[in-house]
C-alpha cells in the first residue's frame, strides 16, 4: 500500500510594519515566499491612525491569512514585540483569560484582537519565529520597511 502523505508545503514569511508617530499613520507589508519555486505574494497597507505594533502583528496576521491551505511557515521579523509574543506571551495569555500581569493587577492584552486572531491562525499552520535585524540589509525586510512606509505615507499626503 503506497504512503498517501503529502507534507504541508513550507514557505517563508517575511513582515514588518511602520508608523509615523507612535501612534500615528501606520503600514504594513509581507512577502510570502515558497522557497521551493520561488513564487511570491506581496501586500501591502495602511491605517490613518495606529501603532507600530499593531502594525508589526497586523503584518503577520495578513500574511498567514493568505495562506490557502495548511502551511509550515517560518515567520521572520523584525519585531522583539511580535517575537516575544509568539513565543512567550501568548500561552500565558490565553491560560489567564487574555489578560496580563501588571504589577500586582491583571490588565487587558493590547491589541488583543489581533492576537487572538494570529493564535486562530498558528492553530492552522505550522509555525517558526526567526528574529531579523531590521535595518540591517536584510533584503527582505528592508523591502517589507519600504512597502510598509509607502503605505503610511499616502495619510500623510491627505493631512
């Protein structure tokens, strides 16, 4: 009897995320990459008025979302915020009722939304976080920058 598996195809997702002001207009890019063929999807966006982070976390939602089947992805950002989330807040989080520890008080998650629908997301692919230095002459993450300012920038065009 033949082996019927097929693993799930491996890609690369390479995102960042800008603001003009923190907060302040706001952009978001990803670059989805199938290592094997090369082929690439790219998207970009904006928000009027948002924070970098929820930029940084809108990229990567974003990008995941255009996966149409189940995937190993390998997440590389330059975010520490989206990093750590990834690989250590989001447990936490969700064992305490999306809540965090602030002090000796609980208080809500920032940007909860967005992290909830990323932890919707993880549960569908295989996930890898690898942190990049932004700025750096990363190839792909210098573009992501460039889209993800280039997509703030027509809200400051409008002010």
């Amino acid at each position: 009897m033949p082996d019927s598996y097929t693993p799930p195809p491996e890609v690369h997702l390479f995102t960042d995320g800008a603001c003009s002001g923190n907060p302040g207009p706001g952009g978001w890019a990803f670059i989805l990459r199938h290592p094997e063929t090369g082929k690439e999807l790219v998207a970009s966006g904006g928000e009027p008025d948002t924070t970098n982070n929820r930029m940084e976390l809108t990229a990567v939602v974003r990008g995941l979302e255009s996966l149409k089947r189940r995937s190993m992805v390998e997440i590389f950002t330059d975010s520490v915020y989206v990093g750590k989330g990834l690989s250590e807040w989001l447990p936490k989080w969700k064992a305490n009722g999306w809540r965090r520890r602030e002090g000796k008080r609980w208080a809500e998650v920032k940007n909860e939304d967005l992290w909830r629908r990323l932890d919707e997301l993880l549960a569908q692919h295989a996930v890898a976080y690898t942190r990049v230095a932004g700025h750096s002459g990363h190839t792909e993450n210098d573009r992501c920058d460039e889209l993800a300012v280039a997509a703030y920038q027509q809200y400051l065009r409008s002010r």
